[in-house]
C-alpha cells in the first residue's frame, strides 16, 4: 500500500491576472469576461433625438472563489521562477 500524503490545491479567483482592484472585503472587478451592459431608460439627445442610457458593469467576484475557465496565473514574488 502506498502511504504517500497526497496535497490538492484547486486554483482561486484571487490568484488570476484578470483580478483587480480588491477592496477591503475580498471582493474584486473580474477583467477576464465582457462586462455586463444595463439599460436605463431612454432620453433625448440635444437634437430632440431618442437616446438610450446605458450604463456597464464589470462583475465582482470573491477571491476565495473556485476558478473558471479562464483562470491564467497571476505572477507574483512567491512565485516566480517556479514551474
């Protein structure tokens, strides 16, 4: 029988060269997918022209969360150099 300890680490949003801008609670802006537009509402334009108002969101993610597809390593000190 094999007695090897066996180590299973699952890569984590906050370690993701999309991650940026961390706030103090853990939560950051994902750069990785297109941002999601809202619509809110419709004005008119200097020309009396109907004008939408959009507004774009990127999406806030917890650094603790499990990676998605387009997870890329972010490089940092720690691991630099390392493969």
């Amino acid at each position: 029988m094999n007695d090897k300890i066996v180590t299973v680490t699952f890569e984590k949003c906050g370690g993701c060269r999309f991650w940026q801008k961390p706030d103090g609670k853990g939560f950051a802006d994902c750069y990785g997918n297109p941002p999601t537009v809202l619509l809110l509402g419709v004005t008119q334009d200097a020309l009396g022209r109907p004008a939408m108002q959009l507004e774009t969101f990127v999406p806030r993610v917890a650094k603790d969360r499990a990676a998605c597809s387009r997870y890329q390593p972010q490089a940092d000190f720690s691991t630099i150099g390392r493969s």
